[in-house]
C-alpha cells in the first residue's frame, strides 16, 4: 500500500490540493497529515475540512504546534508564528477549533508512528536538527518507521548496524530503498511553507510492499496563495517567504 | 539460509554452481538460470552471530547500488534476494584478467600503463556521471577486458548520492584499501568524487614502477597527507614528463589541486601533447627533510580543520568542444563562434575548452618548404587555432588544440566529442546560399544528430536578405 505523508499544511489551500492531486495520480491509497495544517496561511477553513473529511474515511492525523496552539494560546509558538495565530483563531469556526483541539499528539500503526515534531516528547515540539536528536526519537517511538515533520526541510535519518543515526538529504523524485530491517526517521517537509528556497510544495510517499520512500517536490501556484495572504492582512513577510520558499 | 548456500542448492530459480571465492565480505559462486544464456555469478554475505556486521553492511551497500547502475563499465545487474530473508546479489560475470593478476608480472611499459589507465578513467567517469563514487578502487576491482575496455567491480564501499549512505558514519571501516586510499576517506568524507581519481594516481603509479607511492599497505594511512612520493621518472627514468605530471597531479594530497574529473584525466592520457606541463613533470627528486616536515605540520592543521568542517566537493567541470574551421579562417561565421563561446565561457569559471580543427588528410611529402610537408601544414593549422582562441583570454590550463586529419569531418568530430567525454559541442550552423560551403550542412546536421552530448549550432544572421 501507498501512504501519502504530509505536514506542515500551514492553511495553504493551493499546496494542499495539489500535493493531493500529485499523490493519488502516483497511487496513494493512505494519507497521513503529521501535524501543523494551520498557522501561517489564509485558508484554515478550508485546510480543516480537507484533512477532517480525510480521516473520515480512514486517514491519520496528529496534532502540530500551531494546531495545539489555536486552543492553548501562543505558549508554544515562537514570536513570528503568534502573529498569526490570533488571525486563525478568529477565522475558525467553533467545531473546527474543536476538531483541532480533538487531535492526538501521536499514533502508531503496526511498525508505523505518525508524530509532528519527536516521538520521546511529542508535546514539547522539539525540533530534530542533530543525529542525536533522530535517534532518541527513533527509539523512542519502537517502530520501525516514524514519520514526522515540524522541520520545514526533507531529512530521512537512519539506523546504522552499530546503533549510530545518519541523515540523508534526499533528491526529489528519486526513489530510496528503506529495507526494515533497519530503522528510519523520515521528516517530510513542508507541503504549506516550505524554508530551502524552493518555493514548491514538499511531501513523501511510503510504499509499504517496495519498503520504498520518495520524497517530492510539488510547483503550485504560490503567487496566488502569497496573494490571499496579503488580502487577509496577514503580516506582509508571510507572503514574502512563500513567494521565496525561505 | 545464506549458510546453505552450496554448489547444488537452488535459490530463487538459481543453480548455483562452482565457489569462486572467498572474501573478508562473502563468497562468491557461478550461478546459472534455465532460460538465460548470460554468465552470472552470485554474491552471498556471511552471516551469523560471529561474523563482523561490516560484511553485511558492504554486502547491503552494494546491492543497493549496482540495482542503479548501467554501463559497459560496470557489472549488469541481474537480481537480488531480500536482505533479511536471502541476501544474494546475482550479476553478470564480466569476462576478463584483474589488474592484480595483469600486474603479477611486473609493471608496464609507461605508454602502456598510460592506455590502461585512460580506459580506467573512462570507467570511473561512467560511474562518476551516475552519482555514484567507487571509494575502494584498487588493481584486485578492476577487469581489463579483451576489447581494451575496463571494468569496474565490487562497490561494498561505495557511495551513491541518491541514496543514504549506510557507511556514512562507520569511520571504523569506511576507509578503502590502504595502499589506495584518498586522504578525504581518512578524514572522513565519502562524498567526493575526486577521492577516486587520487586511487587512480596510485594505481597509475603502481602500473609505471612497480610500487606504491606511499608505501606498502602496512605503512600508516596518513602518511599521504604530507609524504611527497619519489617521481615516477626517478624510479623509472623511461617515463615521459607527461605521464609524470597526470600521476603526481592524481596525487594532490588536497582535492582541488587533483584533475577534477576523471573525464580530464582520460584526456590527457590520450593527448600527452596536449598537457600542461608544470614543476611536477621535471621534479627529479622528493621534498628535502624541512620541507616534508613543514608539509607534516600543515596537513595535521588542516587535519584538524577538515574534521570540524567536512569538506565540499566541487561539482565536474564540464568540457566544451568548438569545431573551428581553421582552413577558412575569414569565414563570418568565425565570429559568431567565437561570441557564442564567449558567451558559454562567461556562464562560468569551470568550463575547459576544446578547440578542434579538422583537416583533410595530408600526403607524406617532402617538400621544400615548411608550409609543404604534413607536419607543417598540421603545425599551420594549430597555429591558426591558437590565433582564433587567443581572443577568449583562457589559461592555458583550461584550453587544448587539436587538428585532426579526416576526409570526413562530422565523423571524425563525433569521434572525438564521445572519446574525450565531451559535454557540449559547438559549432556553426550551414548557411542557406552558398553553395560551396555545402559541406557545413552535412556536419552541421550529421554531428546534431548523432552526438551523444548537446550541440550548440551557431547561427549568423545573413545580410541583404530580404525579410517579409
């Protein structure tokens, strides 16, 4: 089975849909949404309804920051995100905030663990940017695979035979083999905002049959969602860092 | 399972037949299919609670690499056993003598030695143009095959960009063969290609005199670092400058002082004319003692400063082609060349340029004058080519001249673009009303069409034609 991973929608209404459209005309059957669908964008509504009709018929979701957020105020977010916190909030319907609030922090599914941020403390949002890191969370989570996001970049870290972490940056498009008999950690990017100067939208899919990864990059029309941000009046450098992937 | 595998047993539709060999990584047997005609061999990992988890992790390195890769250079891959369950690698036997057993009897002749290794470069750039890095290139890994090509073997060490590298931080066994080793695999990168060209000076070297530049595989690794190598001519007085100058250019302790592609090394293994010759080809003895000691003391700085940092790998510099038509030297089109390769050259600082000329095949004459025998009409005609190139202000490092005798210039262009691994060929485009030029059609055309690397056909706007 195919399971589309995506994180960090970010209520992006346009990457959203077309990291979607990519992934079920490559053959995902699954989808798994690893946190963080608001924050930062213009179309929270929207990107709620998606993801809840999502799990309705049988995809995963956690909870990211941003969405814990919208319910426990702006304790966990650094200064930049609060800015447009309180915007989200306001543009949430009741039952949506309920909906986010409902989300749990992290699941496992027989050798899969879906988290936003680390498997060993999920609601303490830590971000993984060390092999270290990697490893307590892989070890953490006792599955062979866990599958996170909350860094903005794609970062696939593996077990090695003498229980080291290594990272590997992987090439859009590229098929990797993930044999299981090691374990992985994969980070799957950005699909609302993405950080490496690349504007196009990031996701993976899982092939659980090939024990395969890859990793991909999505173009969308980030001009237009820059556009809707700024209409909303959401601080200018929220449009900026769309149109400039940064 | 991998324990029983035994000549006799069946695995997965595989007969396998007679042990060939038994290595620190496995053991390898012939193996054949009902239905395939295709000599294959078989390659299985020790496994078992005693066994070091390196041969399992090379064995794993490999089968997950070779699945990548496809060349004349390198082993077909055929199949692979699932790594948890039956980990076998199957492949096609590559017919041939190693470089190991060709060398048991002694070292080559220099221009011998300088044809091997070209047809090793032409390898390893195969491989190199794959994103994929051999890092345990040695005599035993190379197969000198019957039609003069080489083939590469075992890729347990490799590296391979689009995929994690499972020896990435095994610093314990992620070095290669000792005698071979590049200084970065001691310091701990595995992502430069460059790595392999320095083995290749090793082995240049080794096929030249017999012996290992920086001593047998016992000695300590680091030693490359700052040891200076005696001079191949010293050992050797019969080897030309030129050889000299590629082996100890391969043997830049730092990466960017080496050729930066195994595609240039190739190139001036068959063009000695064509290289540049610098103090390494007329060195005539080792560093003395303070020198070897200042060497010493910056290599354990820099030591200290890589393995803090990492290093970064450059990215290949590519080569570009200009078919220039020295036997018409005012023809318009010669400008527009020479802008058009202007222009490419102004992109980067990376490019090396290849201008070549092709002659019609000249008599074996005496004349009276230079300008009448064959060696002075070739002369004539660099002459020319170096007059035409002098405009774009290149170092004389980056560019070389060629003027080739053919009655068939769009072969004989073609011929060279894919033998030097040329990455972009230039050359002017036919004009639409000149008859006696009708030749520049032909190779305009035939060279579009069949080269295997992209052609910039240049174009001149042509003057007086009345537009609608």
């Amino acid at each position: 089975m195919i399971i589309a991973l995506l994180s960090d929608l970010h209520a992006n209404l346009e990457a959203v849909q077309a990291c979607l459209r990519h992934s079920t005309e490559r053959g995902a059957e699954r989808f798994a949404f690893l946190g963080d669908l608001v924050g930062y964008g213009a179309d929270p509504e929207a990107v709620v309804d998606i993801v809840a009709d999502h799990v309705a018929r049988g995809a995963i979701v956690v909870q990211g920051n941003h969405d814990a957020a919208v319910t426990n105020g702006a304790g966990g977010l650094n200064d930049a995100a609060a800015e447009s916190l309180e915007w989200t909030r306001d543009a949430l319907s009741p039952s949506r905030r309920a909906f986010l609030a409902s989300l749990p922090l992290i699941v496992r599914e027989n050798d899969i663990c879906f988290v936003h941020a680390t498997a060993d403390a999920p609601e303490r949002w830590a971000y993984i940017e060390t092999n270290g890191a990697a490893r307590q969370s892989i070890e953490a989570a006792g599955t062979t695979y866990t599958f996170g996001g909350h860094v903005h970049q794609q970062v696939l870290y593996f077990h090695t035979r003498t229980g080291k972490v290594a990272p590997f940056h992987p090439i859009a498009a590229s098929p990797v083999p993930v044999p299981s008999h090691r374990r992985w950690h994969a980070i799957v990017g950005s699909v609302g905002q993405p950080r490496d100067g690349n504007p196009a939208a990031a996701y993976a899919l899982f092939d659980t049959a090939s024990e395969e990864m890859t990793f991909f990059r999505v173009a969308y029309d980030h001009i237009a969602t820059a556009a809707k941000i700024r209409r909303a009046s959401l601080p200018e450098w929220l449009a900026a860092r769309l149109e400039n992937g940064i | 399972m991998a324990d029983r595998v035994a000549p006799g047993s069946v695995i997965d539709g595989f007969v396998v037949g007679r042990h060939l060999h038994s290595g620190a990584m496995g053991n390898i047997f012939e193996v054949t299919r009902p239905g395939l005609d295709t000599p294959m061999i078989m390659k299985v990992p020790r496994m078992g609670p005693n066994e070091p988890s390196e041969g399992m992790i090379s064995f794993e390195t490999e089968a997950t690499i070779v699945p990548a890769l496809s060349s004349p250079h390198l082993p077909h891959f055929i199949a692979a056993g699932d790594l948890a369950r039956t980990p076998y690698l199957v492949v096609e036997w590559i017919d041939g003598m190693s470089l190991e057993e060709a060398l048991g009897s002694g070292p080559f002749p220099p221009l011998e030695a300088a044809r091997v290794g070209a047809a090793l470069a032409d390898a390893l750039h195969s491989l190199h143009e794959q994103e994929a890095i051999h890092l345990d290139l040695k005599p035993a890994n190379i197969i000198l095959k019957k039609d003069g090509t080489v083939a590469l073997i075992d890729f347990g060490f490799a590296h391979h960009t689009r995929f994690p590298d499972l020896l990435a931080e095994e610093t314990r066994f992620g070095a290669g063969s000792k005698a071979y080793v590049s200084p970065e695999q001691i310091q701990g990168t595995r992502e430069d290609p460059r790595s392999d060209l320095f083995s290749l000076g090793v082995i240049l070297y080794e096929m030249v005199t017999g012996r290992f530049p920086f001593g047998e595989p016992d000695a300590d690794v680091r030693n490359r670092l700052w040891l200076d190598p005696a001079p191949p001519a010293v050992l050797v007085p019969e080897t030309p400058p030129w050889l000299q100058e590629i082996i100890l250019r391969c043997l830049e302790p730092r990466a960017e002082r080496r050729y930066q592609s195994a595609a240039h090394v190739a190139f001036d293994l068959r063009n000695p004319e064509q290289v540049v010759l610098t103090a390494r080809a007329r060195k005539s003895r080792r560093l003395g003692i303070m020198q070897h000691a200042r060497r010493f003391l910056h290599a354990r700085r820099e030591l200290d400063v890589r393995l803090r940092q990492g290093s970064v790998p450059a990215g290949r510099p590519p080569i570009i082609m200009v078919a220039v038509d020295t036997a018409h030297p005012d023809d318009e089109r010669q400008g527009a060349i020479q802008r058009a390769t202007q222009q490419i050259l102004s992109l980067s600082q990376e490019f090396r340029v290849v201008c070549v000329s092709v002659i019609r095949s000249v008599p074996l004459m005496d004349g009276a004058l230079p300008s009448e025998t064959a060696s002075g009409i070739h002369f004539e005609h660099l002459v020319r080519l170096r007059h035409w190139v002098e405009p774009l202000r290149m170092p004389v490092q980056r560019i070389s001249l060629h003027a080739i005798e053919s009655e068939n210039p769009a072969e004989a262009l073609l011929e060279f673009a894919n033998r030097n691994h040329v990455d972009l060929i230039v050359l002017g485009a036919p004009g639409p009303t000149r008859p006696d030029r009708s030749w520049w059609r032909s190779v305009a055309s035939t060279v579009t069409a069949n080269a295997q690397c992209s052609v910039h056909v240049v174009r001149v706007a042509e003057r007086g034609t009345a537009r609608p």
